[in-house]
C-alpha cells in the first residue's frame, strides 16, 4: 500500500472509533452534569422560611453545576403534609424533589391528625444542613432575659401567646417543654410559615416565638426582635451574647433539627444516589459553606440515607415518649 493510501486508512480508522466513543462520552458528560433537564424542588414551608432558604441556596448551586433550570416551590401549610402530597403526585423519575426538616416525618404524625401516613411518603437521600431554635420576642415585651420572662408569663396567666411555624414541628414543641419545665402557661398559636408569624411577632400581636435561627437573625441583628436563649448545645457564633436554655437551667429543651432533601420512595435507587451526590456536591463548595454559616445553618451531616432513617425512627420514638410525658393531644 502507498503511504498517501496508508495515512488515509489509518486516519479513518481513527475516525471510526472515535465515532465509536461519542455516545460513551456523550453519556458520560450529561452523568457528570446531573440534573440534564429541569429540576423542581418543593418546598415544606413558606417563602422566605429556612426550608425555602435552603432549596434556593440548593438550587442556585445546582443550576451552576448542570446548566439546568432549578424551579423552587413553596407548598406550605398542614405541618408539610401539603408538600408531601403534592411530591406524591409527581413522577417517580426523581426530577421532584422535596427539602424540608426531619420532624416532617419524628414530630409532626404523633402531633397532627393527617390524612397521610408522612413516614411511608418520603424518604430523606440527603442531610442538607442542621440548626437550632432561638426564641424571640417583640422589643416592647418588659423583659431582658429568660427568667424575667418567666416572670412576667407567670404574672400574666393565659394571656400571654407563643408563636410556631407551624403545629407539630419542633417550634410548637419546644413551647410545650418550656410550659411544662418552667411550671408557665404560654398559649400556643401556630402558622403557616416563619414569615407571617415573626411579621405578627414584630408587630406585637403574638409576643413570643420559637423560630429557626435563618429567619430571626436579620431581624434580630436589626433590633426588629429580642432574643432570650437558644436550643443548641452550644452559642451561636453569630449571637455570642445569647445564651442557651441549658446555660439558664432547662437543659431539657435542647434541640437541634436538620433540613433534608427528600424523594418518593419509589425513586430508582440509581437516581436517589445521583441526587444526594448532586446535592452534597453543590453543598461543599467554601462559598456554599459560607454562606450557610452566615445565615445560621451548620453543614449537614454526612449520613446515608439508611443511617437518617434510624435517626428519624429514634427521634420518632424519642417524642413519643415526651408527648405521653407532657400528656400533650393532638390538635
């Protein structure tokens, strides 16, 4: 053969298998940029609540990742039984997600009368970030710390209201544990969401609440609210100057909560394990990170999503042993 006629086979044999590899290749890159079409994330709670904070942190991280469009959806309402709900109408590709916080599934069944049976809707693949409580009230309340609060609660009794995101989450229950420890009476009123009841906090129609450290801090750094203690084991770095409720004397009311990326159980396996690689990989960028602290989360554990699940089964049951203590009904 003539070395021109050599050259020009060799070239397209070389063609012809790089032609070969295009489809592998091809693959290979739409798996390294998951998701490959939009995303919708729905969220348990309201807009502007730290679960929304959360998916659209998510989800601003994951369209930069993939190029795809990362739609958030707010479905507040019903303790999150409304966002599991419309998360079980969609199709069970995993292209429908859900972030919300684990008491979906330990707390708010034992506390609520639902139409939904929240364990066996759901399944965590992913812990998203972790946080406390603060509990806050409005600026005129006539008192500075948690014991001059006691004080005027029981001074005042029945007449004085505490607020939560919504009934059977960790806001409402922690009420309880402190009516119960401290011997008070605060009268629970719950929402639908952190931002219409820090909005009636602020204004002074509710003067208590407990609340997620994402929405009070701006507005406790803006001296829009006053803060009294906080659940966590220990300050918050960002409100050194606030004590815990064990610092006080209640070291019963310590409670940390965590936010996770949620599925169908019905989801392949395969694409549950593509979403909670997407979803730690877009979470464990220094900017990402910072950013979480900031607005007061602590990165997620790093947890399988068998280890969550018999986390959510001992919490499950470690409240169920509190609410029989309390002699607490659901609402």
């Amino acid at each position: 053969m003539k070395p021109n006629a050599l050259r020009r086979g060799l070239c397209r044999h070389a063609l012809a298998s790089l032609i070969a590899l295009l489809p592998a290749t091809l693959l290979a890159q739409t798996a390294a940029r998951f998701p490959d079409k939009p995303l919708r994330i729905i969220v348990a709670g309201t807009a502007g609540g730290s679960s929304d904070i959360m998916a659209r942190l998510l989800a601003d991280q994951l369209g930069k990742d993939s190029g795809q469009p990362v739609i958030v959806e707010p479905k507040p309402g019903a303790g999150g039984s409304l966002a599991v709900a419309e998360l079980g109408q969609a199709a069970h590709d995993g292209y429908t997600v859900m972030v919300g916080v684990n008491s979906l599934v330990s707390e708010i069944p034992q506390i609520m009368k639902l139409k939904i049976d929240m364990p066996h809707e759901i399944m965590p693949v992913a812990e998203l970030a972790r946080g406390g409580l603060v509990l806050v009230g409005t600026p005129t309340l006539p008192a500075s710390t948690l014991k001059e609060l006691v004080g005027y609660v029981k001074a005042n009794p029945g007449k004085v209201n505490v607020a939560s995101y919504s009934a059977g989450t960790i806001s409402h229950v922690i009420g309880v544990q402190l009516n119960k420890a401290a011997g008070i009476d605060m009268v629970h009123v719950g929402y639908k969401g952190s931002t219409p009841a820090l909005t009636d906090v602020m204004g002074g129609h509710v003067p208590l609440m407990f609340d997620a450290m994402p929405t009070s801090l701006p507005l406790i750094k803006a001296g829009k609210l006053k803060a009294y203690a906080v659940s966590t084991p220990k300050r918050f770095a960002l409100l050194p100057e606030v004590p815990t409720f064990a610092e006080q004397g209640y070291p019963q009311l310590e409670a940390v909560a965590w936010l996770g990326l949620w599925v169908k159980p019905d989801v392949p396996a395969a694409m549950q394990a593509k979403l909670r690689e997407a979803a730690l990989k877009a979470l464990a960028g220094p900017a990402v990170k910072g950013r979480l602290a900031e607005i007061g989360f602590e990165p997620g554990q790093p947890r399988s999503p068998q280890e969550l699940a018999a986390a959510l089964k001992a919490d499950s049951d470690k409240m169920a042993a509190l609410l029989k203590a309390i002699d607490f009904k659901p609402e």
